[in-house]
C-alpha cells in the first residue's frame, strides 16, 4: 500500500460516516414531518364532524387566506 493509499481510506470511511449521519436526519425530519402532517389531518377531521360551524370558518379563511 502506498503513503496516498493509506491517507485516502480514511478520509473516505469519514465522508461514508458523515453522508450516513445525513441521511439519518433527513430520514427523521421527514418522520416529524409526516407525524405532523397526519396530527394536522386528525385534527380537522375531528373538527369537522364536532363542530361543523368551526370547520366552515377554517375553509372560508384558508379559501382567502391562498386567494387573496
């Protein structure tokens, strides 16, 4: 093996180390985010069928809300 050899395989097992740990947090943020997301919908679909009232305000104010 020579003296370059020697020096590159560890810098590689480095990066293979750190592009893991990124592909770990990007796989837990969408696991938040996907949490989140199905939090939201129980939500609103909570909402909706207990009060029906609340749930037509919410859709008036997100209609505006995107067009105006």
């Amino acid at each position: 093996m020579t003296k370059m050899e020697g020096t590159i395989g560890p810098i590689a097992n480095k990066l293979d180390s750190i592009l893991e740990k990124i592909d770990d947090v990007k796989r837990v943020k969408k696991q938040k985010k996907d949490a989140m997301a199905s939090f939201i919908t129980n939500i609103e679909e909570d909402t909706e069928s207990k009060y029906p009232i609340i749930s037509s305000i919410l859709f008036f104010v997100k209609y505006y809300h995107i067009s105006g």
